[in-house]
C-alpha cells in the first residue's frame, strides 16, 4: 500500500481531524496530511468535491474514494484494516456492547460539542454561560459511564482504545482553549475522578499521543483566537 | 424467544419509534409495546431508569437491558438478529459501502430531524420558512444520493431496505403532518423524482408497510397538534 493511498483531508487544528490520525496511527496506516488552509473563506476544490453535502473536514480519501463525518471515518479504518498493528478494534465483537460503545461515542459527538461550540463561538457572556454548564454535565456523565458502564479502564476499551476514546480523546487538544476562552475548568478531579484518570492515561496511550501531538494545546488555543478574531469578528 | 424478552417502549406517533418497529418486523422478531403515555410532562419511572441520560423515547428493552438512541437501535437489531426471516442486513459488507449507508442515515438523522423540528414546533413565521427550506434540500440532497449513490434501487439497500430507508421510511408517517403545518409539499415530483418513487415503494415494503400502520398519517397529525397546544401553547 503507497501512503499516498491514504489522504487526510484536514486541517491540523482540527479535533475531528485528530480522530482520524488517532485512528490511522492505531492501526499502523501510513498517510498523506492534506491542510485545508482556509475554512472560514474560500474553501478548496478538493474539499468540495470530496464533500459536496456537507464541505466540512475531515475527509479522508482512501484509493480516491472519500469518506466523510469523522467518527463514520474512524469505523470504515476499523472495518479497512481490522488486524494490523492494532490488538483489537474499535468495537467490541458483542452487540450490547457495541450499541454502548456506539451511544456513548454518539453522546460526545452531540452534547460535549454543543458545550464546546458554545464556548468557543461565543465571547464571554450568556452563551459561554451556557457552554459551561453543558460542557461539565457532560464530563459528569461521561465519568459515571466510565465507572458504572465501561467496567476497570484504564480506558473505555478496556485496556485497549475504543470508539468513544477517541471520541472523547480528541478533544484532549482542544480543552486548553474551552478553559481559556471559557474560564473553567473542563475535568473537575472532585465530580469527574474517573475521567481525570482516563485523561492523563488515553493521552499517553501512543496513537493518541502522537495524534494529540499534531495538535499542540497552545497553538490550538492561538488558531482558534485567531479564526474567532477573522470569522465571528468577537473581541474577547 | 418470548415476546416479552423484547419491549419496545415508545409512544404510538413517534416516527423514532416507528424506526424500531420496521427493524423488528423486517427481522421477525415478536415484541411487546410499551406506550409512553404523557412525553410533555410526567415521564414514566421505566423511562427515566431505562435512558437516565437523554430521557428520551425509544428505548428498546431486550432481556432486561436498555438500548437507545433510534439508529442505534437498529443496528443491535441488526446485529442481534441477523438472519431470522430477512434477506440480508441492513449494512452491506464492504466497508466503503458501509461508510456511505451510515453517511445518510446520519444525514438523515441531522439535517430532516432539523428541518422537520423548525416546521413541527412553531406557528407560521420566520422558522417555518426556514424549516421548509431545509426539509426541501434535504429530499433533493437524498434524491441525488439515492440517483447516484445507491444504484438503481427501488429502495436505498437495493431490492431490500437498509439503515437509510429505515432512517428516511420512519419520516414517512410525519410527512401529511410536516405538509399541513408547514403549508408545503415536503416532496416533488420536479424536484425529487427518484425518491417520490422510493416513497412509494418502501410504503409497501412490508415491514415498513407494517411499522406505518401503528402510526396512520392523520392520527399523527392530530397528536401533534394536540402537543403543540398544551406544551408549546402555540396556535395555529
């Protein structure tokens, strides 16, 4: 397999990006990184034609073929490549526990995003408010379901990454910026131990690591400044 | 298997709850339904235990264990009863045709739930236009979906139905109510040709054709109307 099989279409600021880097790296895949320069302008022709419904990144484009929505994206690696490099997949073999892996996952995706969105939107006034409260219920949830759903951890796969690790793992890039721009703490140790824990041990887990690492906290912090300065025209 | 092995807790007109019934019926599988009885305002002590997280119906109980979110339903479902009185599945096999399948199931789920919320919750304005406008790109984004996508049909999943047509089929039985509040044909025949004729095809798919009859057009129209009274206190 040439690595140019394997593009990314992304913009290395981009949690949803990292999920497929997390992803690929997991599985051992080599790819080529293609940055969107301009997601609040004029966006490529690649991205268009990779992703006429939507026009949003990630894409990642597999022997020409794109592929869209980044957790769909992480499920089609885990189905394209299920054995190299990688102990286990995404899933679990057991229908339950899928549709739990799968609930959870689809939980981050819905309500940590709304909580993310609202704070990094939004200077700081009712919205952020709003964001705060949404992002901690989230954590708070999350952290039951590490406890109460997934069983011992260290992570919600076990002792192995799921689906929902790298759902959830992904925004470890992005919590400096909610913090900063939203003047909270995003994992508070007293309401959220497990996941305090789960934190410090998904970040050090190699694809996560590495993945994490395309995505330095502070620069994601200056990108985000800087596009919500150009895009949303917000002082903070 | 006994039939109270498999609950179905849900209310009659939620087109979400269709979703399941469609599932179970294409799979044989016998259930038990449980009628929610008042969703805008005392929720069932079965519901809050069952789905403490989104409070939400449907939830499917299966051996004592909940399952939620509606998609997601449908996949255990699938996975749970893989060959029992059905041709196939509801995902193909390969994972590039998977990726797709789960792409507009997902769209979907986002962009006619949107549509179909702005026109279902509001009195005639500014958001049923809106909602319109959405509801009326979503059905020309499937038409060319299900035109270059998906084959020669006549359903989503080819000569059987797959998780889009159980996604898009469920919609079926909002549509009189969408067109009436909404003051608009929700497909047209200019616009939309391949999938007016999906509509209706899948209609007489069986298990479709079943699922819909638990919730006939008018009487769904007449429920919602009834909760945009006494929840939303908006006339029409």
């Amino acid at each position: 397999m040439s690595p140019s099989d394997v593009k990314v279409l992304s913009a290395w600021y981009s949690l949803f990006g990292v999920r497929i880097l997390i992803a690929l790296k997991a599985k051992g895949v080599e790819y080529e990184f293609i940055d969107e320069p301009d997601l609040t302008g004029n966006k490529s022709k690649l991205l268009l034609e990779s992703n006429p419904v939507h026009k949003k990144i990630p894409v990642l484009i597999h022997k020409g073929k794109p592929i869209c929505e980044s957790l769909i994206i992480v499920q089609y690696i885990d189905e394209t490549w299920p054995s190299q490099h990688h102990k286990g997949c995404f899933l679990p073999q057991d229908p339950y526990e899928r549709a739990l892996v799968r609930f959870w996952a689809d939980y981050v995706d819905k309500k940590v995003y709304e909580g993310c969105i609202l704070i990094l939107q939004n200077v700081k006034g009712a919205l952020t408010k709003q964001g705060r409260s949404v992002v901690t219920e989230s954590m708070v949830a999350l952290d039951g379901a590490l406890r109460d759903v997934f069983g011992p951890g260290p992570y919600f796969g076990g002792d192995q990454i799921n689906l929902v690790d790298i759902a959830l793992g992904s925004y470890l890039c992005v919590f400096e910026t909610m913090e900063t721009l939203g003047d909270f703490k995003v994992l508070d140790e007293s309401t959220c131990p497990h996941l305090c824990a789960w934190a410090e041990a998904v970040a050090q887990y190699p694809s996560v690591k590495e993945g994490l690492a395309t995505a330095p906290s502070h620069k994601v912090l200056e990108a985000i400044r800087s596009i919500r300065k150009t895009f949303f025209s917000l002082a903070e």
